[in-house]
C-alpha cells in the first residue's frame, strides 16, 4: 500500500505532487509528505491526517521547486504520525526517500547502520533505506553507483523515490514486489504507483519490472537492472481519460462507479468480442493442456471467482476449485502442468494473489489473470490476460471491478465452452444476446433508484442496525457475501452472508426484530427454497429487505422491503442483484457520516502479505 509519486520537469513540483498524492490517496491515507529540492537545500513538509487535511498548509508553503517527491502512507511499521510520515532524510539531509512495500530485513541493516553511526529519527522500516544509501556513497563513485548497491541489500518488497542534492536534477526509483510507472511528458517526467497520479498530464507510460531501477530526468529516462546493465522498456499508452478518474459531480467515486456499471459492462464485452468470436487469437492458452480450474482471487474477485466456479463447472463442465489466495500456497494445492489457474485481480497487485501466481507457475500450472489495470503485475507475470475494461476504480470498496470481473469470466466461459463442445455455436450466440443486454438493464435500474430513491429509503430505515444478514444461494449465495462486505467495509457495520439454506444451522438464532435480514430471491432454479427461508426469517419476526423481481408475486407479499431489479437469465443474475446491495451499503454508510471511499485500516491495493 502507500502512494509514492515524483515529478521533474517544467512546472512547480510541488503542485503537481499534491495533485498526484490526492489522486493515489486511496492506496493509504494516514499521513502524507512532500520533498523539494529548494535553493540547494532539501525541502521537507509531512504530516499525519489525510492529503485534503494537509493540502490548503501544503499550497501555502511559499516554495518553488522544479524537482520533488511524495507519498500518502498506509502504516505497516510504526505508528502513523508526523514522524513516522515520508519522505525520509539521511543524516546528511541530502537524500530524501518514498517508499512503498517492507523491508524485511530492516532491523539488521538499522542494527549495522546504527553502529556505523548513523542516527535514526523514525521507527520505520523505510528510514534504513536512505541512510544505506548515504552510507554506501561513501565508498561509490557516484551516486547511481551508491542507489544500485543499496537497493541490491534489500529483502522484501519496495517501490522508491529518491532525490538528492548529489545529483539534484534526477529522480532515481527502484521496484521490487510493488508497482511503480513513470509517466513520459514533454520537457517533465513523473512518477508514481499509478497512473492516475499523473494522467492529467500524460498517458504514455512506462512499467518497471521488479529487480529494475531508473534515473529520470525532465528529458530522459533510463532502465538498468541490478547489474547497473541498461534495459530496453516498451512505452505503453493508457486508454483511459482523466474524467474516468474524477468524481463528475458525484459526492463519492464508490456512488459514481456504482453508476458506471453500464458502460464498464458493455466495454468489457466489446473489448473482448474479438477473441470471442475467434477474430483474433486468446494467446497462451491451449485449451486442450488442462483438465481443472483453480481460481485465486482475494475480497470481492474472490466472490466473482465464487460465481464463476458455477459456470465454469456447469457451462464448460470443467472441475473448479476457488481460494483465498492467502490460503491457497499454505494449503499445498495439488496443482501441475495439468491446471489452468486463473487469478482475479482489479489491481494487479494485490501481494496474496500474485504470491499464488507464482507458486502455480512453479509448479508449471498456466496462469490465465482477469485484471483491471493495464501493466500491472499480474498482467505481466501471467501467460494469458483478459482485461476487464472497468477504467480506474478509486473508490476503496470494489463495485464496477466486480461486475466486468463477471463479464469477463463469463465470456471466457462461453469460449471455453463452444471450444470444448459443450456448447453449441447457437447457444453461445443466445448466452451472449443474453449479456449484451445487461448494460441496458443496469441503466434502467439505475435511472428508477435516481428518481424514485428506493434503495436509499431502505436504507434510511436501516442505517442503525449493528447487525445485518445476507442470503443467498446458488449463483446468487455469492452475492450475499460480497452484500455483506460492502456493508461492513465501508459502514462498519457487522454483517454475514450466508447461504439460505444453511441459516437453520446456526445463524437463525440471530434474527429478531432488530436485524435486517437481506435475501437475494430472484428467478431461479432455487427460488422456491429460497421463498421457503423467507417464511422462516418471518415466522422469528424478522425484517425481510428482499432483492427480487417484477414477476415473483410471493416474494413482494412476504418481504417487508421490496428491491425489485429487472430479470436477466439466471447466470448473469449476480451481475444485476449486486447493485441494489452497493447502493445499499453506500447509502447506509453516507447516512452515517463515514468516509464512503476511504474507509478506516483499508487500502485499496493490499501489497503486503
Ligand atoms: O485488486 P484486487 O481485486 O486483487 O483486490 C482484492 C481485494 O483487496 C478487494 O476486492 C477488497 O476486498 C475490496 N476492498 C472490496 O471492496
């Protein structure tokens, strides 16, 4: 987690940081800091509390610089304070450094650098990093010399920024284990842990691979790898526009990503159309090199893996597995040449998931990664991707990432299937009919919750509750659980999804007038069971918040609040039940005065184990 950014170039660094830092604050938020070189001297500003907290003080500090660097913190070692906030300084204060991952072997370097005399002022494990730097430069020639020394000490994971007055007109950066881009101007480079950070300005990019370093200038950027030998990077442009990552008038980025289903879901269908319809190859995958599934996906794509594990074993007919993927490598799976793992991940990121990448392809699984951001790490590491074209999701609770993570599967399903026979070309063609037309769907329930507000007035009724349970089954039991995360992430509220069924079995001791008890009951081979669960949610005076459709009269007589979504064939059904349950769990926490984007001890791309 944590945000780093850096810029070089033509403008005030300053402002463009604080821009960056604002638009990377939902990868940590509990402190933030700014270094500037400034009159041959290092400028230093950092401070506990969100960016908006500390941007009018920032702003105001009457300095100019055109080279600088900054980061939003995500506390891992030592408290969040002012402190505690980068950048750090060497004892020197002529090297300042942002970082982003752990340092695991940080208590044996600060030991042997402290004995060399070196003072520290924090209780990170970032600090040793730059007085490493400042110790190796006394025995290097130059300081690109004294970075790539240091950099090759450290065990774990980083992302770095470094400036210096020893060499004041280069940024140098560095990556291991966490995402760092450098984004490619006109007489101005940046840098950052996403490309949103500086999308305002351009989306010509490079990715650094792990084990990379580079020194960036406002005209020149250069790769080299450890061995301080230079690398050849491709420069990839970003199809996204800075208006996907800005809040358009929306109070929130969660309520406006809500809205963007729709079109996420319909460019996530055409964006994948062509290998669907076998215009263009799905490279690195050979259907007929395996004979399982094992999905690995964390949170919310762990749910949509969940779901996927239904069509892939009954549409494509393929055994599936899904885990955690914080589980999945202390499990030892039984996994081989023979396995397709597929990994889902908005982020590319998340540090679980691609710790099961890689522990599959070790074992020579082929790995197939559902996956939001363009170059991001799973991306890389993956032999075949389908993107999901969601564009940047900010908000910390996952929604439209979910939807097209859905679609993708889905797609991938249908492929898969007509490949393996066990669909025919007609029905694949009638399933696909099928999906294209859920964007329009989406939007028309979307506009009815704009004007008449039934979700929000259900929520208004509920917003209290200290305990909520949501149910589903089948397809649909998934979405209970994802349901329930939205609400507990982002209200704080206690919430279980459960599936319908099981209730009996422990959970239906809860249910009294005071728990609101959501029940997915839409169309489906498992309705009537789950109307049944209903009737026995009622007979212990519970209150029944049902998600249903038009058409099914039963469940709009039992159930005390009505959430009626459009009906759509039965697999595709999570894809539309889920976002009353967003709007839900979005209103409930507005109501309640909590920052929706940014809830408390989240970040939204988990980088560290
Ligand atoms: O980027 P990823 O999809 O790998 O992230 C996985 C989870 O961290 C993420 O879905 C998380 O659960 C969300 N905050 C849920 O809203």
């Amino acid at each position: 987690m944590c945000g780093i950014v850096g810029y070089i170039g033509k403008d005030n660094a300053k402002d463009v940081i604080v821009d960056g830092l604002k638009r990377l604050e939902y990868r940590g938020y509990d402190s933030a800091g700014i270094a500037l070189i400034v009159d041959g001297e290092i400028f230093t500003y950092k401070k506990q509390g969100k960016i908006r907290n500390i941007e009018v003080e920032l702003r105001r500090v009457p300095v100019y610089s055109n080279v600088g660097i900054g980061h939003t913190r995500w506390a891992t070692h030592g408290k969040p304070n002012d402190v505690n906030a980068h950048p750090h300084l060497d004892c020197t204060k002529k090297i300042a450094l942002v970082h982003n991952g752990i340092v695991e072997n940080y208590a044996e370097l600060r030991r042997e650098l402290t004995e060399k005399g070196h003072t520290f002022t924090s209780q990170t494990d970032t600090e040793v990093i730059v007085h490493l730097i400042e110790e190796e430069l006394k025995h290097s020639s130059d300081f690109f010399t004294a970075f790539l020394s240091a950099v090759k000490r450290l065990q774990g994971s980083y992302a770095i920024a470094v400036i210096t007055l020893h060499q004041p007109d280069t940024v140098f950066v560095a990556r291991k284990d966490s995402p760092l881009v450098i984004g490619l101007g006109e007489g101005e480079n940046f840098v950052a842990s996403d490309v949103p950070a500086f999308l305002s300005y351009t989306n010509r990019v490079i990715f650094l691979d792990d084990f990379e370093i580079a020194t960036v200038t406002s005209s020149q950027v250069s790769v080299f790898d450890l061995n301080g030998e230079r690398v050849g990077k491709q420069t990839v442009t970003i199809p996204w526009s800075l208006s996907l990552a800005e809040k358009a008038g929306y109070k929130h980025f969660m309520l406006k990503e809500i809205n963007e289903q729709p079109r996420a879901v319909a460019d996530t269908i055409s964006g994948n159309l062509s290998w669907l319809r076998k215009e263009t190859e799905l490279e690195g995958i050979d259907l007929n090199s395996f004979n399982r599934i094992q999905i690995v996906a964390c949170g919310t794509s762990y749910h949509a893996g969940l779901i996927a594990k239904f069509y892939l074993e009954n549409i494509a007919k393929i055994p599936t597995e899904v885990d955690y993927a914080s589980e999945y490598r202390y499990r030892d799976p039984i996994v081989d040449e023979k396995t397709l793992v597929i990994s889902i991940t908005q982020s590319g990121e998340t540090a679980d998931t691609l710790a099961a990448m890689r522990l599959a392809k070790k074992e020579r699984a082929k790995l197939l990664t559902i996956c939001n951001v363009i170059g991001s790490t799973a991306t890389r590491e993956a032999d075949t991707v389908i993107y999901t074209y969601a564009g940047p999701e900010i908000s910390v609770a996952s929604t439209k990432a979910f939807t097209t993570q859905l679609t993708a599967l889905f797609l991938f399903t249908l492929y898969l299937s007509r490949e393996r026979g066990t669909l025919s070309s007609e029905e694949v063609e009638r399933y696909l009919r099928e999906l294209m037309e859920l964007p329009s769907k989406l939007e028309t329930f979307l506009n009815l919750e704009k004007e008449e507000g039934v979700v929000r007035k259900i929520a208004l009724e509920f917003y209290r509750a200290k305990d909520a349970l949501y149910l589903g089954r089948h397809v649909n039991y998934p979405i209970a659980l994802e349901g329930a995360l939205k609400l507990k992430e982002i209200s704080y509220i206690h919430a279980e999804g459960y599936p319908a069924g099981e209730m009996k079995h422990g959970p239906i001791a809860l249910i009294d007038e005071n728990v609101p008890v959501v029940v997915v009951a839409t169309k489906g081979k498992v309705l009537e069971k789950v109307i049944s669960n209903i009737e026995e949610v009622k007979a212990r005076k519970g209150r029944v918040i049902a998600v249903t459709n038009p058409s099914v009269k039963k469940v709009g007589e039992l159930a005390d609040f009505i959430l009626q979504v459009p009906e759509v064939d039965e697999y595709l059904s999570p894809v539309v039940n889920v976002v009353p349950l967003q709007l839900f769990a979005y209103y409930i926490a507005d109501f309640l005065g909590y920052d929706v984007d940014q809830p408390r001890n989240l970040a939204k791309s988990v980088t560290v184990e």
